[in-house]
C-alpha cells in the first residue's frame, strides 16, 4: 500500500509532466512571435537619406539661402527624433552641391555630426559648413548625384528606400550655346540602386520645378519639387510657434509631410 509521500509525489511527477508539453508550446509561440518580429523588421528597409546645399553663387546669394539652412535644421532635427511620425533615418550624409571646377568630389558629413544637437547647435553646424562668404561657381548637380551612388554602393546601401533632400534654385549651369538643358541632369547611377528613391528639389520656382518635372529623364527615379514662395512660410505663425518646444510643433510637422516628404509616384521621363 502507497504512503501518502509515494501518492504526493506521484501527483507532483504528473503535475510536471502535464505542464513540460504547456511550456514548450508557449516556447514555441513566443519563439514564433519573435521570429516573424524580425522577419518584420528586415522586411522594412531602413530610410537612408542624403541632403545636398547648393554653394553656388547663384542660390547663395538669391534671397533664400538663410532660410533653406534654418528650415533644414528643423527639418533634420524632426527627422532624427523621429517627431510627427517624420520618418527617422538609419543613413544620413550632409554635403554641397556644386564646387569651385566641374566634377569635384565633395565632403559628406555623416549621421553623428549632427546627432545630439539642439536646433539651434544644428543651423550653427550648418552655417560653418556652407559659409555664405564663399560662394561657388558651378551648380553641378551630377557630380553629387554620382558621389551619392558611390557611397550607397561602397556602404552597402541598396535595397533601401533613398531620399535625396536638395536646397537649390534648381538651375544647372549654362551651356556654352547659353542655353539651360535640363536634360543633361543624369540620374541614371541612381535608378538601379533601389526600388524607392526619390529627389526633393526645394526652393526653385515654378517654371524650374516643371522643367525637372517635365525633362529630367528618368525610369525609375522620383523628383518632387516645392517652390521657394512655399518654403519661405514654414515659419509663419500659423504653422510654427517660436516659443514652443519642436516635440509640440505639430502644425509645422504636418506641413513638413504634406509638402516636403509627399510621398511620390514614378513618372517616366525618356
């Protein structure tokens, strides 16, 4: 006959072996949940954003540059803090657009230099990096264009969604006829490097914007372009309150994507 030790520890033996096949199926689903969080996560590539400032004399010295570097030290800093669902990049380089000969390579200035920084720190970083006191001759649109190629193939970029964020007037140099080819914009090192990529030409005017709307040629490469009489009200009272801390500047946060980060559809230019 069972002592009343042998009969509660044969309750306790089944106890266990009741419970071992529970939690291996809670195992199992958690392991699952995880798995497909990660699958999740590599499924969505990451931003990776580049932001160009035209130098030349042109742009420097046509009435917007100081407010194209203000706005683009709110903007970067929306970004990087991710506020108003602004998307937050994974991959951020800051370099100029255009250079004192045709085809010169450019510095760009990663993610950190500009991480950690209030607003006010970020127009400072900006304006010693793009002094207006020397202005560039050429606007060479390229030139950046192919730098950036370059740093998402060696970086091993691809297959991420791309923005291409320019400040500029939007006018390429002048041919030697004295004629202005939009056209001779290329883009071409950037159509296969992603399936969403897209250039934001900030601060030209409607005829310019069109002309890149219209004759840039491209495939798969997207342009948007936001004219200079709209970016100059960013900071309009109605939409952005000084005294306010930017986490709160909700207005000027959704302005920011309804007309700068619109979200583009490709349209083919042969």
């Amino acid at each position: 006959m069972m002592s009343k030790g042998d009969i509660a520890h044969m309750k306790k033996r089944r106890s266990i072996q009741l419970l071992v096949p529970v939690l291996a199926l809670l195992i199992a689903v958690a392991t699952g949940c995880n798995w497909k969080t990660t699958q999740d996560a590599d499924a969505n590539p990451r931003l990776v954003m580049f932001i160009g400032v035209d130098v030349s004399g042109s742009f420097m010295n046509g009435g917007h540059f100081e407010d194209s570097i203000d706005f683009l030290a709110h903007y970067l800093y929306g970004h990087l803090h991710g506020l108003g669902d602004l998307r937050v990049p994974k991959v951020l380089f800051v370099s100029s657009i255009g250079g004192a000969e045709a085809n010169e390579p450019k510095t760009f200035y990663p993610i950190q230099t500009f991480q950690n920084k209030s607003v006010e720190e970020i127009s400072r970083t900006l304006h010693e990096m793009f002094p207006r006191r020397q202005p560039n001759p050429f606007t060479d649109y390229n030139a950046f264009l192919e730098q950036i190629a370059l740093m998402v193939r060696t970086k091993n970029l691809l297959m991420r969604p791309i923005s291409i964020v320019m400040v500029s007037d939007g006018k390429p140099d002048v041919s030697n006829d004295g004629l202005t080819d939009y056209r001779s914009i290329d883009v071409s090192p950037l159509e296969r490097l992603t399936r969403s990529i897209t250039i934001r030409l900030l601060y030209t005017n409607p005829v310019v914007g069109k002309n890149w709307l219209t004759k840039v040629p491209r495939r798969r490469v997207k342009i948007w372009t936001q004219d200079a009489n709209v970016m100059s009200t960013w900071d309009d009272s109605t939409l952005f309150a000084p005294q306010q801390p930017m986490a709160k500047q909700a207005r000027f946060l959704a302005w920011v994507k309804d007309n700068v980060d619109f979200g583009v559809r490709a349209h083919r230019v042969d």
